[in-house]
C-alpha cells in the first residue's frame, strides 16, 4: 500500500492507493457495458505461482503521478474501444477529481464477456 501526501494548512493529508483503487472501480462500473470489474483468475504469473490472486484494480504511484490498469468483464455486444474509451475517460476524471491526484494513464484490461441469461436460467 503506497500513499500519497499532501500537506495542507493546519496538517497533511494521506491518500492510500488502495482508495484510489476503490474509486476507479466504481467509476469503471459507472460505464454502459461494464459487467464486473475483476481480475482474470488464470493468468500467466498466477498459474506458476508468482503471484498470488491478482488484483481487479492495480495503482502505481510515482512522483504523485497514477497510472491505473482497470480489468472488466463486459456485456457481449459491446464495442470494445469506445467501451474502453469511456472505461479511461471515466477512471481518470473521476480519480482526479475526488483526489487532486494527476492520472498519467488508464489501461483497460478485458477479463471476460459476461452473457445475460433469461430470467430462471443459469
């Protein structure tokens, strides 16, 4: 867990990416077409075990400057570049706004397609 310090008039601040994770979720699920936000379970590192569950949302944070990697799952039908466009677009206004904090970049990550069932089926 990485935070982030601001000092402010009469203190500081502290901002945990583990926040900034939190809010790019949501922001990334705010979006149309967006199923889940989740990580894929059988990823390379995963499976050799390097790693051990890998993360929906990762936050790296260097000279107070994010970069973002958001995974999804999306609705099947969706098109998926101006889905991931407005996945970015999303993320980054939102973090910047809630936080102060100056997103460098998004990066969208597909996990799945998620299919919606009729009602009573599985």
């Amino acid at each position: 867990m990485e935070v982030k310090d601001q000092n402010l008039v009469g203190g500081s601040l502290q901002i945990s990416t583990d926040v900034i994770a939190k809010i790019a979720r949501l922001a990334a699920l705010e979006v149309d077409g967006v199923r889940e936000v989740k990580a894929c379970p059988y990823s390379m590192k995963s499976l050799l075990g390097r790693l051990a569950t890998p993360k929906p949302v990762e936050v790296t944070l260097q000279d107070e400057v994010a970069e973002i990697t958001v995974n999804v799952t999306i609705a099947y039908g969706a098109r998926i570049p101006a889905l991931s466009e407005k996945v970015q677009q999303n993320v980054k206004a939102s973090v910047q706004n809630m936080t102060s904090i100056t997103v460098s970049r998004v990066n969208v990550v597909i996990t799945g397609v998620g299919v919606e069932m009729p009602d009573g089926e599985e």
